[in-house]
C-alpha cells in the first residue's frame, strides 16, 4: 500500500470520499508515480512537485510498498517548460480566448478541434492548452497543460493572470484569429465600412491575418473597462 498525502489546491481532482486526509492505494510493482497519481484523477499539469518518504522524486519512479507520497501543488506564477508564454484553448473557452487576445497575449483556439487534434497543436506550437477537461489533461504525451477552476469568464482571466503573469500588449491582437493588428489609415479601409461609421471615425487599424477591421465604436468602453481591470490586476500583483 501506498500513502499519498494531496496538497489541498489538487483535492478538488480527488472522488469526493478520497479529499479528506491521506490516500491510501494499492500499486503494481511496474506502476510509475505519475500513473498513481493520475489514476486518482490529478493531471500531472496540477503538480508541482513530488516527495518520497521525503525526498523528491520525478513521475517516472516506481515507489515501493509503505512509501509515503507528498503530492504538492504548481507553484504560481508559473513558468511553462517552453520558456515563453502562450496559449491553446479548448472548445468550452471561447470567451476566455478573446479576453487573451484582447490583451495581447498570443492565444490560439478553434472551436473544431477533437482532443487529440488540441494536444498534438500545443506540443508542436509550444503552448500551455487550457482546459476544464481533466481528461484531456491526464493525457501522457501532453508537454504543458493547465485546468482553468472558474466558471465566469472574469474569473477565469484573473486566474490565468495570476497564474502564469503573461506580459500584456493590449489592442496588439485580432480578438476574432489572434493576427497582429497594424494601424490604418481611413482610405485604406473606407471600403469595408460603413456610412455611419465612416462618417464617425477616424482611427482604425487592420488584421495582418485575416484583414478584419477594427474601431473604437459603441463597444469600445467595455473592452476598456476588460484590459483597465486587467492591468490594475497585474499591478496589484506584482507589488
């Protein structure tokens, strides 16, 4: 048998009846400590790091009978293995990913892609994929994952936030393909306007990408009010 001693940020991944106090399992002698811990339901994404009757071991050792396990949570803010940040997200975070883009942070997310499609995108353009999807998580060949907690789309931009401090270039990025934004000048999109707003406008800029134009119109306040709250967010947090 094993013991295994969850920090209380990864219990929420636990069956209600394990989320209280030690867990105790039986293992094979082949089982690594990272497919214990993933067979309890916490994506290795979650964990910081874990100890052997104290000492630190990777997810690839195989524990022995009567080892006590410590299970520590990631530590925030946290720094993806890539060495940069910037994210994939999943079907069920369109909101959440527009919100990003907003802000300038590099985000991409397709709203077709089955599980497998997402983790082979994030492995191969280096991204953390965020998800509500413990499954997707546990995947063994998933290189940077994080499961978003919040059901609000406020909330889940304050967690990501605070969780992996990216650096924000507001107004930077195409909410719609998260394309770089250049300026432009009105006779350069007068085409694809119209009267109204060609008559009321004067500053413009336009997707590299996919050539969507863009204004500060009547919509314009609260996507303010979205990147003020998030760079006061980011300052709060770093003094």
């Amino acid at each position: 048998m094993l013991d295994l001693h969850f920090a209380p940020e990864l219990r929420f991944f636990l069956t209600p009846r394990r989320r209280h106090g030690p867990v105790r399992v039986e293992t094979e002698p082949t089982s690594t400590l990272g497919h214990v811990v993933q067979s309890l339901g916490v994506p290795l994404t979650e964990v910081g790091s874990l100890r052997v009757n104290g000492h630190p071991r990777p997810p690839a050792h195989r524990p022995c009978p009567g080892d006590v396990v410590d299970v520590l949570a990631v530590r925030w803010p946290q720094t993806p293995p890539f060495g940069h940040t910037r994210f994939l997200l999943d079907v069920h975070l369109g909101t959440l990913a527009r919100r990003l883009r907003l802000l300038g942070v590099d985000t991409a997310y397709d709203n077709d892609r089955d599980d497998q499609a997402l983790m082979e995108q994030a492995n191969a353009e280096e991204r953390v994929l965020l998800t509500r999807d413990r499954g997707l998580l546990r995947r063994r060949d998933l290189r940077a994952g994080a499961h978003i907690h919040q059901d609000h789309p406020d909330d889940q931009l304050r967690e990501v936030l605070e969780r992996f401090a990216p650096s924000l270039h507001p107004w930077t990025r195409c909410p719609a393909c998260n394309g770089a934004l250049a300026p432009a000048a009105k006779h350069q999109v007068q085409s694809r306007l119209e009267p109204g707003t060609r008559a009321t406008y004067e500053a413009f800029s336009r997707c590299r990408s996919c050539g969507r134009v863009y204004w500060p119109g009547a919509h314009h306040p609260h996507l303010a009010r979205i990147v003020h709250q998030a760079q006061e967010f980011v300052s709060d947090r770093s003094t």
